[in-house]
C-alpha cells in the first residue's frame, strides 16, 4: 500500500519585537515605540488521513534542532507525550482555548502535524510567545489579542510587532489597542547598538512587580508618551540620549530598581537603555566610536551578543 504524506495546509510568519520606549506604563495606556526584528518565527501545518486522530507538535530552535516536542490526542488535545512540561503545559492551554473557541477546528479522520521554527535563541526575548500566539491565531481564525489576554497576558505591543513591516507607536487601554507604523531612520543610527545581557527575564514576573509597585497617575502616563514622542522626534544623538536618561531615571524612581547603566556600564560614555522587562534582555546603546571597540568593551565585560540597529530591527 502506498504511504500517504502529509499535505500543508498552512503556513505563516510572525516577526520578533523589541519594545524601544514605555515599558511597563504601556500596560496603562502610555505611548510606546515599538519595533519589529529582521528575525521571527514560521509555523506550518500538515494533515495526512489516519485512523487514530493525534496532533504532532515540533518546535525547531534557530539551528533546525527540536527543542519541544509533544503528541496530543484528538480531538480531546490529551497529552500523550512530551519531554519539556514547562513548556508544554502553555501550549497545551493555548490549543485548550482554541479548541473551546473552534471546535470545528481539527477534521475528523486525520492528524495533524504542527511545526514552528524559530530564528532567533529563544533566550534572547524576542517573542517566542508571541510570534506562536500571532501564528496560531492566524491559522485558527481567532483575534490574536483575545488569545493572548486568555493565556499569557501582557499589552499586546507584540503581536503588533508580529504583523507589522515598520516600527510603531502603540497604545492600549481597557477596551482595544491601537498602533500606527511609522517610517523610522534616524541619521545617527550607525550608533545605536542593542546588546544581549544574558538574563532571560519573565515577562508576566516583571508585569506583576509593576503592578505591586507602581500606582501611575495621569501624569505619569502622559509624560510617558511624551517621551515616546521625544525619542521618534530626536533628530541628534545628544537629543536622544537625554531622552534616553530621562525615561531610565523615571523608571528606575518608580520600579525602584536600579538602571542598568548603574549596575553593569558606569564607564560607558554614551547613553543605556533597558528594554522591555528590566532587568537581563537587550538593552539599547549608544556609541559614536568604531563597532570594533565597543565590542572589546562589552567582552571585557562579560558580554558577547551586539547588534547595530539595521542589523535587527525591521524598517
């Protein structure tokens, strides 16, 4: 008997993020200046006919390598194996959702095989969650925010970034999310660099910290967003750095945390931004110098992973 193959059914891409301005105080509708990477995730799906339904998950990592792999039954999505359950049990609650939301979703009479593939280390916190969200949702049929505010949470920024060709301004409240794509070139960007720090931070851990902490006020929300404006608008590497120092200044004051600058660069000359959930992914840096000698100085310190800004942000 001739073997059946698996037949694709769909296939999508979803871009990695960085978030440049408003983190945290996004969650509050502040202003934030977003960015889409050059790098991101692809997902794609097969179905062959088969008697004993089950779906197949294989997670690749960017070398091709599986670093998640599970088998479900179908159509109750049982889990009949895994060997990363951390990581399979949020899998498991986003099929979960879907499935409830969808129940049409899997044909009866066939497996399905689910592949995802990564481009970037999945410890650089470029949105491993998010592009899987922003694909899942695409092939399911359901709104990508919904999916998100029902498994992992957050402002949604991502998921902008996901689909988006350009960076962005985005702004959230209690009822819907709004962003816009903007052209961004500033003439100096030869000098911003991201640097990777080593320390994979958790995104909902850093979300509650905020929520424990911090009681923004109007104000406080405002300013946000006028710093926002204040980076897009910097039309020098002066401006932008004293952006840069302010924003850092007013989220340490409030997160009561130190800035990064203070606890890994005191000697750098230029400007040090955390991004995203402070603390251990990519911070942005200035440096008017050649990249060669900003590279010494970041393995003197330890580091290892730095970028320019057209190296990685989608524009």
């Amino acid at each position: 008997m001739q073997k059946v193959l698996p037949k694709e059914i769909f296939r999508s891409y979803a871009s990695g993020k960085l978030l440049i301005t408003g983190e945290y105080f996004v969650l509050e509708g502040a202003e934030a200046f977003a960015c889409p990477c050059q790098m991101g995730q692809e997902l794609w799906i097969e179905k062959v006919p088969s008697i004993q339904s089950q779906l197949i998950w294989k997670a690749l990592d960017q070398n091709s390598l599986i670093w998640l792999e599970c088998k479900f039954n179908l159509p109750d999505l049982d889990l009949m194996y895994t060997h990363q359950e951390a990581h399979a049990a949020p899998l498991k609650k986003m099929l979960d959702f879907i499935l409830n939301e969808k129940p049409d979703l899997f044909e009866k009479g066939y497996s399905y095989y689910i592949t995802s593939k990564l481009e970037f280390d999945k410890s650089f916190g470029l949105g491993s969650s998010s592009t899987l969200i922003y694909n899942l949702a695409k092939w399911s049929g359901i709104d990508a925010q919904v999916l998100l505010q029902n498994t992992f949470g957050g402002s949604g920024y991502d998921l902008a970034c996901a689909g988006a060709e350009k960076p962005l301004i985005y702004q959230t409240d209690k009822e819907k999310s709004i962003w816009q794509e903007i052209d961004y070139h500033p003439t100096f960007s030869e000098q911003l660099y991201f640097l990777y720090l080593g320390k994979k931070q958790n995104s909902r851990e850093g979300i509650k910290h905020f929520r424990e902490k911090v009681k923004p006020t109007a104000s406080d929300i405002e300013f946000v967003s006028s710093l926002t404006q204040a980076f897009i608008n910097a039309n020098d590497l002066k401006s932008l750095k004293e952006v840069i120092n302010t924003h850092e200044k007013f989220i340490s004051k409030n997160l009561k945390l130190p800035k990064v600058k203070d606890v890994y660069f005191k000697d750098h000359i230029g400007a040090i931004k955390s991004l995203g959930a402070w603390g251990g992914d990519f911070v942005l840096m200035t440096f008017e110098g050649d990249k060669k000698e900003l590279y010494n100085y970041i393995e003197k310190k330890g580091f290892e992973h730095l970028y320019r800004f057209n190296e990685i942000i989608k524009n």
